[in-house]
C-alpha cells in the first residue's frame, strides 16, 4: 500500500447541494453519495468563484481565479500546456493520473486534456444517449447512457492499470445538466406535480436591482427541449405556467440525478472489493450550484446562495472523521492545492488557494478564511445576466452589478447603470431583502465595502469602479 493515497474525484454538472439528501434534499435520496458523507465528512460551506461550468473546471485544475487562468466564461478555452495543473503535479510526482468524462475546456489540439496518462473527454456538453468521446484524442462513439459510460471507462482504465503507483482519477459527470434526460430505469422515478416547491418559486424580484430584473432565468420560459412538452391547457398565465414548469423541470432533473448517485455507489463498491477503499480519498462535488425553482429560476450564475453553494463530501479511513460535519470555507480554487496536499506535492507560488486538508479533517486553521471573493464574467450572453462581483463573508453578502453599454453587448438597447446588493444571510437567508444603502447597515456595508476592496488586491484583479 502506497503511503500517498489514491484520490478519486468524482464531479457532476450542476448537483446543487439541496438536490442531495445528506444536504437534505426533500425532492430525492442520493443514497450511495449520503454514504460516502456518512463515512466522511460533508463540508456546509463551499463556494465557487464563478458560477459557470467552464471556468469553475478550469478554476479546480488550476487553483486560479478566472482573470488569472484566463478562462472567464462558456467561449474560453483552457491553455492545456499552462504548467500549473493539479494532474500534472501528481503525474510529476509518480502518480498515474486520468480524465473520463466531462472536460468543457475546449476541443482543439490546444485545449485537450495534458497532464494526463489516460483521458476519454466528452466533447463540448457531449450528448446523454450514445455519446461520442475524445479517447487520448481519437474520436470513439459508444453505445448507452452516458452516465454509466463514464463510470464503465473509470473502472476500466482502474483495471487496466499494473502499477504500484498511487493514482489520481477524476470522473467528470454530464449529468445533471440539461436537457435532463434520465437513463431507462430512473424513467418513471418521482412523481410529477408532487414535488415540494421552493418557499421563494415565486419571488417577485422586489428589492432586487433591474440586472435581476431583465434576466431570464424563469423556469417557465426555458426551451422546450428542456421541458419536453407544451403546457397543459389548464395553464393559462404566467404564474400557473412557472408551477407546470417547476414539476416538469425537477421531476427529469432528479431522475437525472440518480444515475449519477448510481455511479458513486459503483465506484466505493469498485474500492471495497479491490481493497483500496482505506488508502483512497474519494470526493464529491459538482462545478457550481443550480437553482432548483429558487426564486422561480433554473441554471446558475448568479452570486446568490443557491447557484454559489457547492456540495463537497470527502471520505478518507483514519484520516477524515466519519459523519463529520465542517461549516468553515471552501472555496474551488482549494481543491487543487488541497490535491497537492495530500500527494506531498509542493504548491506553486502561482496557485491562489490553500490545502483544504485541516477543514476535511477537523482542525482548520486559526487563520483560515472567513470571506470570498466572487465574480461573473459572460456579459449578458446566456440568459442575460449582467456582469457582477461582489464579497460573501460568514453572514453578509455585498453584489456589484457593473452595468453594461451596447459596445458590451451589441445591443443599442440595453443600457444599464451600476447597482448594488447587500443582504443579511442571517436574518434573510433566502436574500429577498436588498439592504444596500439602508442607514441601519451603513457600517456593515462600508466593511464590506473595504473587504471587496482588500480581497480584489488579494487576488490581482482590478479593483472596483
């Protein structure tokens, strides 16, 4: 047995942490991932830095912010050669490392997985339903449902290996990103029309800024493709169509859901019969957030809770605590240097975050963050979300929505001014109350104001304007 551990990194696409039941979902049970944080700990507090699955995967391999690893939003492309990469300081070190599914970082010669002994990436969102793979740069085609796909190709290159080396395998899920669709034996799972909805499914944006506003996020006005079918003819507006929306949009999205929590359960039984479940650190996770109907929305994005707040459950024997439970911070810019950690692999001076390794085991540091930096990228492309960063620490959250001009957009229409958000997490969790600007939260706003201000330093980028 190998001093270093093996790690196995398992990530899906758009998990929000509320869509698993040791989170304590009340739309699905995930057992086989609720495993894994009862032998484990599952951390509270995990954060990305960009709510967007492009640069939140480019962010996890790098440890870089956005602006640093230059991949800001869904059209940038990962520079495959950059040095700085989690898998390549493992390969480095004597681990033998591996990519099956997912990768979003780009297609061409420059953008393919590097760093890697084996890789098998889905193009681009890559399809559910017989997908075709880039397999160490030959395109293949394989018959099936993707999510099991990728689990079948990470068993097999684990199979496949004869060394004694320890091995870094990140399995990189579609699932549960839309369209939504679920594999042939979860098809009738849930209910239709019986699913809880979202105390906010119907939030009216009332003291939010226009950027809120202008979006168009709204479950009921996502395509068809997502939806699958028209409307009823018992709906007959706007607010009745959200709601038909909502049932129809989580009743595939869970459905979508469980195959993926299959292919966790395949993975930890993989380990057990294997007899490398004591010396593997095993994670889950998901790129970002989604919205699950809050605030009457789907996708992500946005700097709000829902769509900010990653899952992250980390299980290794001896090392990590059964059932614990950490509320400290995590942001995705952690994971790689954490990584590094747990390899004995030195962290570069060009890696932003920190080894994660105290708060996955129970003894965070003194000095450990108490606040983030966020911010979004993709002007108005996608659901017209208007470009915004903006600092959360453990109970406030300030949001700077920096407006936009038509030489942004194209659009001689759409002209906004900058506004501002703050909101108490504490006494409004839900962030239905814009408090910005009110007398009684001057002071706070002004700290807030100074941390945006110090963090921006902190991580190179432009200071606000």
């Amino acid at each position: 047995m190998s001093e270093r551990p093996n790690i196995l990194y398992i990530m899906s696409d758009d998990h929000a942490a509320h869509a698993i039941s040791a989170y304590g979902s009340v739309v699905n049970q995930t057992p086989n991932i609720d495993r894994l944080a009862a032998e484990g700990v599952r951390l509270e507090n995990t954060f990305c830095t960009n709510a967007l699955c492009t640069p939140s995967r480019a962010t996890i391999l790098t440890g870089q912010y956005s602006h640093v690893n230059e991949v800001k939003t869904l059209d940038d492309k990962i520079d495959a050669s950059r040095p700085v990469q989690s898998q390549k300081l493992l390969k480095a070190a004597g681990y033998d490392t591996a990519i099956v599914g997912k990768w979003h970082l780009g297609n061409d010669d420059a953008s393919h997985p590097q760093g890697f002994d084996y890789w098998n990436v889905l193009p681009d969102q890559g399809d559910y339903w017989d997908p075709k793979f880039f397999e160490n740069g030959a395109e293949v085609q394989y018959e099936g449902y993707c999510t099991y796909i990728i689990t079948e190709k990470a068993v097999d290159w684990l199979d496949s290996r004869d060394s004694e080396n320890p091995f870094f395998l990140m399995v990189h899920h579609k699932a549960p990103h839309s369209p939504w669709l679920a594999a042939e034996r979860h098809q009738d799972l849930g209910v239709e029309g019986e699913f809880p909805e979202p105390e906010t499914l119907m939030d009216k944006y009332e003291t939010r800024s226009t950027a809120v506003k202008i979006s168009s996020l709204q479950i009921e006005d996502t395509r068809k493709a997502n939806l699958k079918f028209d409307p009823p003819e018992w709906v007959t507006n706007r607010e009745e169509k959200r709601k038909w929306a909502y049932q129809r949009y989580i009743t595939d999205y869970t459905r979508t859901v469980q195959a993926v929590d299959d292919s966790v359960g395949t993975l930890l039984d993989y380990l057990d019969e294997h007899g490398l479940a004591e010396n593997t650190l095993v994670v889950y996770t998901s790129d970002q957030g989604m919205f699950l109907g809050d605030h009457g929305w789907h996708d992500k994005r946005f700097m709000y809770e829902e769509s900010l707040r990653m899952p992250f459950i980390a299980r290794y024997p001896g090392q990590i605590e059964a059932g614990s439970v950490n509320d400290d911070m995590l942001l995705n810019i952690d994971f790689a240097p954490t990584f590094m950690d747990y390899a004995g692999v030195d962290v570069p001076d060009e890696v932003q975050g920190e080894s994660g390794r105290g708060v996955l085991e129970g003894s965070t540091p003194s000095e450990w963050r108490t606040s983030l930096y966020y911010r979004y990228w993709m002007h108005t492309i996608g659901h017209r979300i208007i470009p915004h960063y903006g600092v959360r620490n453990e109970r406030y959250k300030l949001i700077y929505y920096y407006g936009v001009t038509p030489e942004d957009t194209g659009n001689p229409d759409l002209v906004l001014d900058a506004e501002w958000e703050l909101y108490d997490l504490e006494a409004d969790p839900q962030e239905l109350n814009n408090v910005y600007g009110n007398p009684e939260f001057a002071g706070v706003q002004a700290e807030m104001l100074a941390e945006l201000d110090r963090l921006q330093a902190v991580y190179g980028d432009e200071a606000r304007h």
